[in-house]
C-alpha cells in the first residue's frame, strides 16, 4: 500500500489544474482517471487523419505539437467551447501562460430562425456576445493537452475508478479499480474531489458515510452537461459565410433548438447545435437517426450544401456513465448553486475538498469553476498537509 499526501480524483480540468498547482509548491500526489483519457466533460473530435470518432488526445507527445499543426487546428469541441476573458481573468491568464491561442467565435451576418413546421425558416439580423465568446486553436482539449505536458505523468494513472473511501486513524484509504478488475489502495491524507458532486456522492462509498445534509447537498447538485448532446456537422468550408449567414440559427421544432458556427481558425468549417430533444427520446432512437434528422434542419436553415458533410459526430452526455447520473438525465439543465464543498464535522472534516466545477461560487459548471474551485481547494488544504 502506498502513502501520499494528497489523492485526487478525476483527470479533467480540475482535477489537472489541482496537480499543476500542486507540483508547483512540490507537494506529493496521485492522480486518479476512471476514463482510458484525460479532460472528462472537455472532449474534442479531429477530423482530420484520424478516425470520425471523439478523440480527447492526452499523451506527451500530442501534448508538444504547435498550435499550427493542421491535426491539432481540425477539432471540434464536443463538451464546453467557449470563455469570455473580460469575466474570467483567472482562466484567461493561465491560457496565456500556457502561450495557448485563441479567437473570436464567428457571429457575423444573419441568423436563421425556425418558429413552427407550418412556417419556413425565417432570415433575421443576427447579434454579437459582448464582450466576445472566445475559442481555443485546437478546441479546449488544448488546454487539457498543455497542463498534461507540464505533469509529471508518473503521478497520474488512468484507468482507475475510485470506489471507496474509508477514513482510518490518521490517513484515509482510497479504494480504485483499473479496467480489469484489479483492485489498488492509496493512503493519503487528504482527498480532492475533481468529479461533479453528484457524482462523488452517487459512485463512491464513504467508510463512515459522509453528514446526511451534505451527502444531500451533493446530490441534489445538478451536473452540467448532463442533461445535454451536441451534434457537429464539418463541411470542406464556412460556406454560409459567404451567404452572409453567421451560422447561428435557432428553432422551435427542433431537433437541434440553437445552432452555431463551429469552423476552426483555418481549416474545415463546421456548424454544431444543441438538441432540444429530452434524454429520454434522444435514448430511444439510434444516434444515425438523430444524424439524419440534424441533416434534415441544417438542410431547411442553410440549404442544400448543408445536407452533405464530410463529417459528423454526436456526444450525448446523458448516456456518458462517468459524467451523468440517472437524476440528470430528467434535469433543466440549467448551472447549479455551489454546494459546501468540504465536511465541517465529523470525521471527514479536514480531510476532503471537492474540487470540481460545480463547487465554483462564481462559475459553476463552467471552464473557468473549473480552474476557480480547484485553485481554492489547494489554498485552503492543512497546514499538516502542505507541511509533508
């Protein structure tokens, strides 16, 4: 049984923001994955030289390629897309010390707009987010693939769910599982938790159990993009573009509600939507029906070039076991109020923090929690802890 200082949970932003910031006081971690990859809700496709499947690449190599590398530019965001710097300083003066590049979601020309299935798509004056919603070259896995080149990835095991936690004198054992079934402990003594809430509290056992009115906190903490599935259509170019169109569309019969221009900086263009269709439908049918329906709306909204990608991909996270629970899939979607994030009686006081996203008072659920609550959990770990 090996001893650490500090376990975390989860490898998506959080949980990576956690460990640099870690490294960077030289305090001692393991990180633990469940996935087989890095990013957990920030997950990209790239189309171009690789198979039309999500991708989220984390390994060393990928890590270092420049941001002018075609493979690299040719992805598209299949979780979060967008931050606005002028409201989230923190997140945008760690992507520019990463010398990561950015630009400016594409909104301008008209939008179309589909009101019922009796009327035809209607053109209107589009709008502009002020101040601007922002993009990263290489979709936001460039962010997960720049904190990762700067880990030390002996620390950082994927492939391990963690399934209990069990508080003993002086340390707290953490429980995981690799992929076949063989089970590993860690002693350490603390615990951050980079999973939703939710999550913590519907997949892990806590030996003892954790205070009822924070247990039910967690739990009734909506996870975001839970609800949800986007779907990405990716044409040779921006061809609306030059319709004077910005790509940008939204409808009331669906199946995709509000649609946006997903091109990349220089590449393929691409235009990507949110389904307005419930989890539970969206379960029913398979994902080449949804496809086709999308195709079938971009077809009205955008004409007939619209009817033809090159490529296509859907992600619902409804059915994503490590990102959504069953409460989830019935939810509004909609960002939650930050729960406590920590025990403050019992036997787990001082000894775990949750981290993730949704534990963000000012962003919850968003990129930028991501980096805000796992910033605040590493300040505010024990003394005894920072001290090992």
């Amino acid at each position: 049984m090996q001893d650490v200082p500090i376990v975390i949970v989860g490898g998506g932003l959080s949980g990576l923001y956690a460990a640099f910031l870690l490294e960077q006081k030289g305090i001692a971690y393991r990180l633990l994955e469940a996935r087989d990859t890095l990013g957990g809700r920030i997950a990209v496709a790239k189309s171009s030289g690789m198979t039309h499947s999500e991708q989220t690449v984390f390994d060393k190599e990928a890590a270092n390629k420049t941001s002018d590398n075609a493979e690299s530019n040719n992805a598209f965001d299949l979780g979060p897309s967008w931050f606005w710097p002028d409201y989230q300083p923190q997140l945008s003066g760690l992507i520019e010390s990463l010398n990561l590049s950015r630009f400016a979601q594409f909104e301008v020309g008209d939008m179309m707009v589909e009101r019922a299935t009796d009327q035809p798509p209607m053109r209107m004056q589009g709008y502009k987010s002020a101040p601007p919603s922002m993009r990263l070259v290489g979709g936001m896995a460039a962010l997960i693939e720049a904190l990762y080149a700067r880990l030390d990835i002996r620390c950082i095991m994927t492939n391990q769910t963690v399934r209990q936690l069990s508080k003993t004198d002086g340390h707290i054992e953490v429980q995981s599982e690799d992929s076949s079934g063989y089970m590993m402990t860690l002693r350490a003594q603390h615990v951050l938790l980079a999973l939703p809430p939710r999550l913590v509290e519907g997949r892990i056992t806590f030996q003892p159990a954790l205070p009822q009115n924070l247990s039910t906190q967690w739990q009734e903490t909506a996870t975001w993009m839970a609800p949800h599935a986007k779907y990405v259509a990716v044409y040779e170019s921006p061809f609306w573009r030059y319709n004077g169109l910005s790509g940008a569309a939204r409808s009331a019969i669906g199946p995709l509600t509000e649609i946006h221009d997903a091109s990349t900086l220089e590449g393929n263009g691409a235009l990507f939507g949110f389904f307005g269709v419930p989890a539970q439908v969206r379960q029913s049918v398979s994902d080449d029906v949804l496809k086709e329906h999308c195709r079938a709306q971009l077809l009205r909204l955008f004409g007939a070039q619209a009817d033809t990608p090159i490529a296509e991909y859907l992600k619902d996270w409804a059915q994503d076991s490590l990102t959504a629970m069953p409460a989830d899939v019935s939810g509004d979607g909609q960002h939650a109020v930050a729960p406590p994030s920590k025990p403050q009686t019992g036997v787990w006081q001082d000894c775990l923090t949750g981290c993730g996203s949704e534990w963000s008072a000012q962003f919850p659920g968003y990129i930028a929690g991501a980096i805000d609550a796992a910033a605040t959990a590493v300040q505010s770990l024990p003394a005894t802890v920072l001290s090992r």
